[in-house]
C-alpha cells in the first residue's frame, strides 16, 4: 500500500464553484471573499473576518494592527510550526518562546507566566493539531499582566472548549486552509475578531495600505485611486480560493466527524501497545484532529520506526518542531537546546500518522500494523 500522511477531501461541488467564479469575471479579492469572510465569522462566533493569503500572513497583520513592532516580545510556544515565531519575527518584535504540557501539545500558562517581562505585548497560544489550548488558564494570567491574547488556531477549524469556537477567546485568532488543513483552500488564512477597529486596520494591512477596496470602489463606481496612508502587503486572497473554501465549509460537520472517528479507532488499537502514548482530550475539549500525533518513549527512535513504516509505503512524520532548536532562532537570540525541554522531547519523540477523510479501516489496520512491527523491530 501508499498510503499519504494527509490528502485534501474534494468532490464536483469545489470544481463547480470555481468554474462560476471564473463566469463570473471577478477572479481577484471579491464578492466571494467576502461571502466566506461572514461565514467563517458565524462559524467562529465572532464579529468580523478578514481573509489573507495564509494564516502566517493573517498573523502578521494582526501583531501590526495592535501596534506589536520593535522592542516588543510576544511569548510563543516552542513546539509549534515556524511561523508562529516568523510572524512575530516579521514585525521587528523578539519571539520569546516558552514549553508545552507533554500530554496535550499545547502551551504551559505557568511557564507562560514566567516568561513575562516589562516588554511584553502579547502572547501565541498554539492550538495544537487542533486541540484548544487551556484558554481560562492563559487570559488569567495574560488579563493581570495587561497583555493580548492571539490564538494560533491554524489547524483548528470546528475546534471547540468548553463550547466556544477556537480563534474567539483573544482578541484575535488565525487560521490555515493549508492542504493539510481540515478545510483548504489550497493556501489561505483568516483572522477572526470581535474587535472592529482591528477588523478594518487588518483589511487596510492586507491590501497595500489601501483606504478602501477594489471591491468597495467597483460597487461605488469610484475612479478616484484610494489613499495609501500606512505601509501595505499583498497578502489578499482570491475569489477563486473563496469559492473553494465556501464548499469546504460545507463539508466541516461531516469532514470533522470522519477524522474523529478514525481517531477513536487508532486510540482504541493503541491501548496498551508499550511504549506508544496516543493523544490526550480532556473532557470540555472539541477536537477535531488535524493531525492524529502519538508520543513514542525515550527507548524508542523514532526517526528508524519512521524509515521503516516509509518502507512499507506509510507516511509519517515529525510531530512538530522545537521551534528554539531551529538553526535561525537558536543562533540569533543565543537560546539553549533546554530552554524548553518538554518541547524538545516532544520534537524527537512525537510522530503523525496518516489521518484524512477518505483513510479507509483496511488502511488504517494496515497502518497500526506497520507501526507495531517497527516498533518490535526497534526493540530487537
């Protein structure tokens, strides 16, 4: 067998819709942009939605909208993807990272709290392959010391904590539609917000400075070019993407109860296998499992049972990285391989195995049996 670590779920109604936005001869930032724009909010419970050409490009325009730039530190867990940092980078403000919990993946608040100083503006909690970080805990200790809360909440679509939707317990969050996403418009993102002066400072951000849209100024009949008050980006996304993400939306429900169940069944036949810790829920958690990642104790290596499910045709990989350990960071902020030591075990111990809609239960046999043959082997 081949079997990916993910694929896109697509269908006919995808395809449809791009053939009627590319009828409709608005191809660029447009109607359907904002049509996914207000659906997302509604998904999210939140006030506002601005869409960008990918959730790292979301977060940047957040971190300037709030005024984060130089001499400012944003505190960001460790284990996460690079961009969560880079985001930060971009501004000019110093990433300060700090652990994880080793059960969830998600941020530790009182290793969080520690790493506070006089600089801080914000923080970045990850929401962890789709796992909502322990938000009560993390706006305690960011309310008393004045600070935003941004949630990372790139892998958690449809995500929920005790019944609020991930991306609405900050004054921000940001979200992927990578392939590897839940829903995906090929590449994409999307900032939520209740917050409407954020709201309009990120529209303005995303699209060159411009005071005004293009869409605005078509449906205005304007010929007058907008101001260009502040320093832009091209981070817009298209109508094309928008159309896709629509129909993705669509599909959420049904898309996240598959993922579940397959998770659930991978928990379930790897109860008990030595030497293999699935992922942890806690009880007032809504996952909806971007990725199924495991941890694998420190007798085993990780990296050779990979090899050696890659073999036998299974994609794996690395859970995530340790962002500190990472050669840009590490060598610029001068940062020691233990400044984040539950991160860096999770780094080198953690491993994703294939999990997308259409994983069949033969497949996912196969991949259990995989993984536990590798793992027997390494222990001989």
């Amino acid at each position: 067998m081949k079997i990916p670590i993910s694929k896109p779920y697509f269908t006919d109604e995808e395809h449809r819709a791009m053939l009627r936005a590319f009828a409709s001869g608005w191809v660029s930032q447009g109607p359907r942009v904002q049509e996914f724009e207000a659906a997302f909010a509604k998904l999210a419970g939140v006030k506002y939605a601005v869409a960008a050409n990918s959730c790292t490009s979301a977060m940047h325009i957040t971190l300037l909208a709030l005024g984060v730039g130089p001499g400012d530190e944003v505190v960001v867990p460790s284990y996460t993807f690079v961009a969560t940092a880079n985001a930060v980078e971009y501004t000019g403000a110093r990433p300060v990272f700090c652990d994880v919990l080793p059960d969830s993946y998600t941020i530790d608040p009182e290793d969080f709290a520690r790493r506070i100083t006089a600089s801080t503006r914000a923080v970045m909690p990850v929401h962890q392959f789709g796992l909502v970080a322990d938000m009560d805990a993390v706006r305690t200790v960011a309310k008393k010391k004045g600070i935003f809360v941004i949630e990372d909440a790139a892998c958690a679509a449809g995500a929920r904590r005790g019944g609020t939707h991930a991306g609405a317990f900050g004054i921000a969050g940001c979200f992927s539609f990578h392939p590897r996403k839940i829903i995906t418009t090929g590449e994409g993102g999307m900032l939520v917000t209740s917050d409407e002066q954020l709201a309009e400072r990120a529209r303005v951000l995303r699209s060159h400075g411009a005071s005004v849209s293009d869409l605005e100024r078509h449906r205005d009949g304007g010929f007058v070019l907008p101001a260009y008050d502040v320093l832009g980006f091209n981070y817009r996304m298209t109508d094309l993407q928008a159309s896709v993400g629509l129909r993705q939306l669509d599909k959420l429900e049904r898309v996240i109860d598959v993922r579940r169940r397959r998770a659930e069944y991978y928990t379930e036949r790897l109860a008990g296998v030595p030497g293999v810790t699935p992922p942890a829920v806690p009880d007032d958690a809504f996952h909806p499992f971007q990725s199924y990642v495991i941890t694998l104790d420190d007798t085993l290596d990780r990296d050779a049972i990979g090899a050696a499910m890659e073999a036998r045709g299974v994609a794996t990989r690395q859970g995530t990285h340790a962002v500190h350990l990472t050669g840009y960071y590490s060598a610029k902020y001068g940062l020691s391989p233990d400044e984040c030591p539950v991160a860096r075990r999770l780094s080198e111990q953690t491993m994703a195995l294939p999990l997308f809609p259409q994983l069949s239960r033969i497949e996912q046999n196969y991949v259990l049996q995989c993984l536990k043959d590798a793992i027997k082997d390494n222990r001989n």
